[in-house]
C-alpha cells in the first residue's frame, strides 16, 4: 500500500521473509536488507518514517526493538505501529491464554501489552486506537520534545 515513489527500506532477520517482500515490490524503489529489528545498522536520525508492522509481538526483545526505531527516526519523524496487544491493564482471558499457546509457537505473542513494552522508551503518543477489526492497535508515535 506503499507508493512506488519513495525510498522504501525493509528489515527482516529471516532470508525468506526478504525474498517475499521482494516478490510484492519488484519495481519499486525499495532496498531489503538482513538485519535484526533490535540491533539496526543505521546512523541516527536516518529516517522520516519507521514502520513497525506485526514486529513488536515476535522479537524476542521489543523494548530494544523500539528503542533502536526511536533512535533511527528523524527528529521530526513518527514510528508507525501496528500489532496485536493487551489494553493497558487488561490481563489475557482464558481462551486468549490457551490461544497463545499456539501462536507463539508459529512466532507471535498476542499476549504483549504495549505499555510494558515502552516503559522507559521516551517518546510521545500522537495515535493509540484499536483498528477497525478490532484486534489489532494503530500507535503513532514521535520523539519526545
């Protein structure tokens, strides 16, 4: 859903995953590189927009995850989330417990809760809302001031 005519960087740690993705954009201005979301190979403040999409719920450190898109976004650039957490607060029910069991193991913990995942990151929240399905949350996030 990205134009063609920005520079598009993507990350993956899997090979697999990088040749999908190639597969989706094969004329369009996009470099795909090998890289570990927790430990990024670029300078700071390297671009306008990091997007975080399904991320934060299967590395295995999000907190580091977010930190090094904090680092890499401009001054005046947004982190853009999208994934499954808890509502601050909320803890998992039974049936989303028992769930969980199965999907972390394909890769993903729909047990994560964002709050638990920032602390400590400084940043400033323009957008936290749930998406229309309902189980996913929209986060915008910006350098704090």
């Amino acid at each position: 859903m990205l134009p063609d005519h920005i520079n598009i960087v993507g990350i993956d740690i899997s090979e697999g995953m990088l040749a999908r993705a190639k597969e989706k954009r094969p004329n369009a201005e996009t470099q795909l590189m090998l890289m570990n979301a927790e430990q990024l190979d670029f300078k700071n403040e390297s671009f306008d927009v990091v997007v975080l999409h399904l991320i934060l719920s299967v590395v295995e450190h999000p907190n580091q995850a977010l930190m090094e898109a904090l680092r890499v976004v401009k001054q005046d650039g947004r982190i853009l989330i999208f994934d499954k957490f808890l509502p601050n607060g909320q803890n998992p029910s039974i049936v989303r417990k028992l769930f969980n069991i199965f999907s972390t193991t394909i890769g993903t913990d729909i047990n994560r809760n964002f709050g638990e995942i920032s602390k400590g990151v400084p940043f400033r929240t323009i957008t936290n809302e749930r998406s229309i399905s309902g189980g996913y949350r929209i986060i915008v996030l910006a350098k704090s001031e």
